[in-house]
C-alpha cells in the first residue's frame, strides 16, 4: 500500500523590493539604541564619542559583509543556522545557533518592551504588565498578517525614527556649524587612556550598529535575493553610520559630557537645550522607535524557527505557514508568547546584556562559517563575494573586543 502524497505547504512570498529590504534592515540597525545609546558612548568616550561609533560600525561592517556573502549564496529561512551547517555539516551546531538567534531576538524584544512601557509612562501612567500584554499581542498580530505588511509597518516606523534623528540635527545644527571651529576637540590624541575610553565607547556603542543580521532571515522574501540581500544589507549599515556619527556629534558639542552621562534620554535634552521646548516630539518618535525593533525581532525569529524546522532539526508543526498571510503563524506565535512571559519576567538591563553576549558569540561563529565556505567553494556563480580579510578580521576583531572588555572588568 503506496504511502499518501505529503500536501504541500504554501511557500513564503518575495514582496521584498532593494528599498523596502533597506528600510527594514535600517528599521533594525536603528531600533531604540541611538535614542539612548548616546549619552553612555559619551560617558565613556567623552568628545570623541563619534570616533567610538566610528570604530564599532567598522566592526559590524567586517561581519556585515559575512553576512551579506554568506545570504546571497543561501537566500533561505534559517540564516546562521544554514551558514554554519553548510560549512561544518554538524547538525547539532548549526541548531544550536539557529536556537542562539531565536533567543537573542526573544530577549531583545522583552527588553525593548519593558523600553516602550518606560516611553509610553512619560505620556500616559500605565500598569506596565497590561502595556507589555497588548503591545505583544498587536506586534505579534501584524506579524502574521504578511511580510509585505509588517515590512510596511517597518518602514514607516523607521521613517518616522529617521525623522527624529534628522529633527535632532536640525535642531542641533548652531553645533555641526561649529565644526570648522570645535572640529580639532573631535581629533583624539595617540595617548592611551583616551583610546582605551575610546574602545569602551565603541564596545557600548556596538550594541546601536547591530540588527543586520536580521536582514538575511527573511531571505525567501526579498525580490531578487542574489542582488538584493548584499546590497541590502551594505545600504542599511552605510546609513545608519553615517546618522550616528552626525548625531552623536551634535549631542557631544550642544551638552556638556557630564549631563549627556547622566540621562537615559539624551536626545530629548539636546531637543530641549536646542530649542527650549519641552521634548514631548522626541519621546513620542521613542516609541516608534522601539515598537520597530520589536516587531522585526518577531519577525526574524520565527523565520528562523520555520527554516529549522524544514531541515527536521525542530518539531515539523513550526513549518506551518498561512495559506492565506504566507507567514509562518505557529512560529511568530510561539515567538511572541515568549517575549511576553520574559518582558513581564525581567528587567531591561538584565535583557539587554544577555542580548550582547549571544551576538557577540553568534557574530564569530557567523564569520568562521563565512572562512570555511569561501575555502570549499570561493567563486559561486551569481553570488556577490567579498575578501577573506573581512570575516578573518571580523572573527579576530569580536575576539579581542570580548576579551578587551573582560580585561577592563576584571581588571
């Protein structure tokens, strides 16, 4: 008796065009990280706080390219999970990291709720457990509803978050205008206590660059993969450097670095210094921002559940997507359940610094999965192919960063 033919499951749906991909990815990269970010990178750095941004984007640029290589050879669901397979062929690993993103995307969300509950109190005093279990169901929802919608949704957020940034720079535009004066302040000399501030800086302000590698998870939704994703992933990193390094420069010349130390809102008192209004405008752009880096992190994180469970290395009902949304609806549900119980469960800082250790460890698999699959096959055909220098530098750079910052702890 001849088994019954498997139905088959409806695919995802490429509705990503090159535009739509790079806002998604700066939506990503953006998040909430420069809306508080600032003030810490200049507690350390002091005025050279944008040569700190300087020196972590360039380091989340060398794991970028891996990354931009490594999706446009594999446009799949799954990303790390599939890099580290097809260059180790261990499958026990390769779920490992594909569980380790899952989890970083989880607890990054949780702390980005409890953020948003922290925004939402400045306008309106909430009961933070019942914010947090609204604001999952909504982000949880609109990521079912279709990629091509919650890429909207994306999209207009981080227009609005861009919008803010920009508004920052207008506002602050008397202190870019000083540059030709003030611009040598910004030049760190070659002493080294002032570089190792410098590098304690950049080791915070790593934390504002990453979210790239979300780009290449939704992968099997991007017009074009083979071109897109790479170029994708190169405009979102290019951009959002380049905003941090102006805005990070206006709020070290318009505050003094004591006052950008002590606040948790640091734009909002270069908005209030520059123009002497209250910063209700920048508070309420907060919250965009944040809601943004939630419902990307619940998007990625069930596309990678999805591409684990089609290789059978996670329980196969995770494979289920919508005949109707084309989106994997168990995955984002589970996905955002999860969040919920660990927003409600810990606090933000406690997320946030588990969040860093899993990308940091997942970035050094990430660019020694990129070295052995440019050894076995350097040339693809089709596939946009960068340097060996850059995932060696990357994985040595992410080694010696860890192991600068454990000194400095220890020490």
């Amino acid at each position: 008796m001849s088994k019954p033919t498997p139905i088959p499951q409806p695919s995802l749906s490429r509705q990503l065009s090159l535009p739509l991909f790079t806002f998604y990815g700066l939506g990503a990269i953006l998040g909430a990280g420069i809306y508080a970010l600032v003030g810490k990178v200049a507690g350390e750095a002091g005025l050279f706080a944008p040569i700190s941004f300087i020196i972590a984007a360039a380091m989340a640029a060398l794991t970028g390219f891996s990354y931009a290589e490594l999706s446009s050879r594999y446009p799949k669901s799954g990303g790390e999970a599939i890099y580290v397979f097809r260059a180790f062929k261990i499958e026990w690993l390769s779920t490992l990291i594909g569980l380790m993103v899952v989890l970083a995307a989880i607890v990054s969300s949780s702390a980005l709720m409890n953020a948003f509950v922290g925004y939402l109190d400045v306008f309106l005093p909430v009961i933070r457990e019942i914010a947090i279990i609204v604001l999952s169901i909504i982000a949880t929802g609109v990521a079912i509803w279709g990629i091509k919608e919650s890429a909207f949704a994306a999209t207009l957020f981080t227009v609005v978050e861009i919008g803010g940034l920009l508004l920052i720079l207008w506002v602050g535009r008397d202190a870019l205008m000083s540059l030709p004066v003030r611009g040598p302040e910004l030049i760190p000399p070659m002493d080294g206590g002032v570089w190792t501030s410098i590098l304690l800086g950049a080791f915070i302000a790593f934390y504002a660059c990453i979210g790239f590698e979300d780009m290449a998870n939704v992968a099997e939704e991007v017009k074009n993969p083979h071109r897109n994703l790479p170029l994708g992933i190169m405009f979102a990193i290019i951009g959002s450097t380049l905003l941090y390094c102006l805005v990070s420069t206006v709020a070290v010349l318009s505050l003094p670095v004591e006052v950008l130390r002590a606040s948790d809102a640091p734009l909002a008192l270069v908005y209030e210094q520059s123009t002497g209004m209250k910063p209700v405008i920048i508070t309420f752009i907060g919250l965009f921002a944040v809601a943004n880096g939630i419902l990307i992190q619940i998007v990625m994180g069930s596309r990678i559940l999805l591409g684990l469970s089609r290789k059978d290395w996670l329980p196969n009902f995770l494979t289920y997507v919508s005949p109707v949304t084309r989106t994997p609806v168990t995955a984002t549900v589970i996905i955002g359940f999860i969040i919920l119980v660990l927003a409600i469960g810990f606090d933000l800082t406690r997320l946030a610094q588990v969040t860093s250790l899993l990308v940091l460890i997942i970035f050094a698999i990430v660019n020694l999965a990129c070295m052995r699959i440019k050894i076995k096959d350097p040339k693809p055909k089709d596939v946009t192919t960068y340097p060996f220098a850059f995932p060696l530098l990357g994985f040595i750079l992410i080694l010696s960063f860890v192991g600068f910052r454990v000194w400095m702890a220890v020490g």
